[in-house]
C-alpha cells in the first residue's frame, strides 16, 4: 500500500511538471489539453439504493447529438424533471422519488452527458444546456425542475435557449465555470495567465464570453418562473454568497440557507424535500414574497 501511493505520488509529480512546462513552451496546446481534462467527469458506483430505485424506474434512452442519454421516470401526472451537477448522474435524486410520486406528479431525471448510463467521454456547459432542452422537446410540457450545483448554471442557460417551466429548486448553484476554471489552476500552482489561456479555450468553443455565462448575468435578464434556492452555509465546495447573489439577481426567488449539510446533504434532509415537494408539486402559479 506504501508502495502504491508513492507510486501515485510520483505520477501526479510528473504530471505537475510535465503540465508546468507545456504551459512554459506550448500555452495553447496545453490548455486545449487542460479543457479536455476539465471537461471529462468520473463515474461513481451505485449504491444498494441506486440499484433499488433503478429497478423501480421506467428507464429509456433518447437519442442526443452523437450519443445516447439515458432517462429514468417514476410516478404519473405533470412532469418534475431533475437535473443533477457534475460527476454526479440522475439517481442523485433519489429521495424525491417517492414524495413526488405520492404527490400525483412524474418525476424525471437523465444522466448528462459522460456521466452515469449516458454515452460520451466530455461534457462542457453549453452541451449540458443543450441536452436538457432536448429532454424537455421529447418528454412535453415540464412543470417543474430541480437542479443541483452544476447542473443549476446549465438549467439557466436552458431557459435562456427556450426551456419553459413554471418553476425551479435551485441547489448549491455554481455561479459559471471562470470562478472553477481560477480555483483549479490556483490548487495546481499553475501560473495565473494559464487561467486565461483555458478560458480564452471556452470562449472560442462557445462563441461567446464566459461573463455571459455567469448565473448572476442569466438572472437579471432571463424572464425566470418563481423559485426557491437552497444553499448550505458550511458548503465546502462552493461558497453560500453565490445562492445570495443569485437570489438578490433573481426576482420571485426564495433563499433557504441551511446548516450542517454540506454541498450535496440538502438532496437528501427529509424537512428540505418536504418544503420541494410542497413548493413544486402546487399547480397554482405562485408568487413569493
């Protein structure tokens, strides 16, 4: 075991000074590498309760691009759809399921692309985006949708390409990819101008600036429905003042900030899915104070 994690070591070694001279000599092509490694996500098992609510579900899978996404639904009526955040896939949403099935409402979910049962090897915002409007042209008419971390930025941008929705949950919300792009090239000691190389990278790919990708730009211009935005305070991985932002670009929203759940706890507090349940599975159009 001592042997391996040297081993390890000594690889992620190499791999620091390999990257640190390609920045030195070749910046371009070496930040077109480091996008490809940004933009690839890990799998992660399933859980004896993954593969429990897996066999419950009614599963299928949609044609997307050049791949498949692979969708998972459970209950009857209006459509809630899930939305999960990165290296994570639709089983996240678990614990919704059964209180939105006994609240008369269908609740859908699909692994983005690269992640879970879905294909693909990279998945970047815009094709996140992309893939929940697709989900939503085949699926119909989406009452609701929750979204995680993540996927809340590409839910925004979905909107802003013609999702319809009468209204969102919002968990734990990144607030773009600049802010992930600076905190990656700062914990790899890389030099800060690489930063501007991987986002100039993003830029072109996209045709567009990265500031326009923000949440806080997306909000204050898009016409969004009502909604409720949960942050925990003791977020390890993002910072609450993003869900404050947010909320404060955001009209018609609702901040809940809890404690003691961490970045991905609220999907799982019994008392936070009561009060999603509650909010999402009223038909009345709502107005928050």
């Amino acid at each position: 075991m001592i042997f391996l994690k040297g081993i390890i070591s000594l690889i992620k070694w190499f791999l620091y000074w390999l990257f640190r001279f390609g920045a030195a000599v070749a910046p371009i092509l070496t930040a077109k590498i480091g996008v490809g490694i940004f933009t690839r996500p890990s799998k992660s098992k399933d859980s004896l309760e993954d593969l429990k609510i897996k066999r419950e579900a009614r599963r299928s899978f949609l044609n997307f691009e050049n791949g498949q996404l692979a969708m998972m639904e459970w209950g009857e009526g209006p459509i809630i759809l899930g939305v999960h955040g990165w290296n994570s896939s639709g089983k996240r949403f678990r614990n919704f399921v059964k209180p939105i099935s006994d609240s008369g409402f269908r609740l859908l979910v699909f692994d983005g692309p690269a992640h879970g049962c879905s294909s693909g090897s990279h998945l970047d915002l815009m094709q996140y985006a992309r893939s929940i409007v697709s989900v939503a042209r085949e699926m119909g008419t989406i009452h609701a949708l929750i979204a995680h971390s993540f996927g809340s930025i590409a839910s925004l941008l979905a909107v802003e390409k013609g999702l319809k929705v009468e209204k969102m949950v919002i968990f734990s919300p990144l607030n773009g990819i600049k802010g992930p792009i600076d905190y990656l090239t700062r914990n790899s000691r890389m030099p800060a101008w690489f930063a501007h190389r991987v986002q100039d990278v993003f830029e072109k790919r996209f045709q567009r600036d990265l500031n326009s990708l923000e949440a806080l730009s997306l909000a204050s211009k898009l016409d969004l429905p009502p909604s409720l935005i949960f942050h925990d305070a003791d977020d390890p991985i993002l910072p609450v003042q993003n869900a404050r932002d947010l909320s404060c670009a955001w009209k018609n929203s609702q901040l809940l900030v809890t404690r003691g759940l961490g970045h991905q706890g609220c999907l799982d507090d019994d008392q936070v899915i009561r009060k999603v349940v509650s909010f999402v599975a009223s038909l009345e159009e709502s107005r928050l104070a």
